[in-house]
C-alpha cells in the first residue's frame, strides 16, 4: 500500500471520490475524475514531491488507471 502523501496529492484530483470515501487500490481513476489535464498537473506534483522523473515509458493510460498502478510505476522510479 501507498504512503499516505500519496494519498493526499491524488485526492485533489480526483473531483468525483468523496472526502469520506476509502480511496482503493483498484479505484478507476478516470471514473473518480482523473482527466488529461488532471494526469499532468498530477505528474508535476508527484515528480516535485518524490523528487522523481517518470520516463517516456511510464507515461501511459494504464499508469493512471488506478491508484494501485500509479504507486507502482512512482514506486519503482529511482530518486532524480
């Protein structure tokens, strides 16, 4: 499972969860409002908080499809 600073960048993203919902690690991220527009400021946000680069290869729809997906991808990127 995810830190809980992932959580709190995600949530703002995502219009459609509500504040008092579980967000889970299967959640459809474009069903909970995760939009084009929303993946890149998302992206910007978690690369300055992690102090991470996501590579051309990372970025792709099933990356963001779910939370679960995401901490994986973020997870497994070395520290920039």
């Amino acid at each position: 499972m995810w830190d809980a600073r992932f959580e709190e960048l995600l949530r703002p993203h995502l219009p459609f969860l509500p504040a008092t919902e579980k967000l889970l690690e299967n959640a459809d991220l474009p069903g909970l409002g995760l939009d084009s527009l929303g993946i890149v400021e998302l992206l910007a946000t978690l690369e300055e908080a992690y102090g991470v680069r996501f590579k051309d290869d990372a970025l792709t729809k099933e990356t963001f499809e779910t939370p679960g997906t995401l901490w994986t991808v973020l997870s497994g990127i070395s520290v920039a």
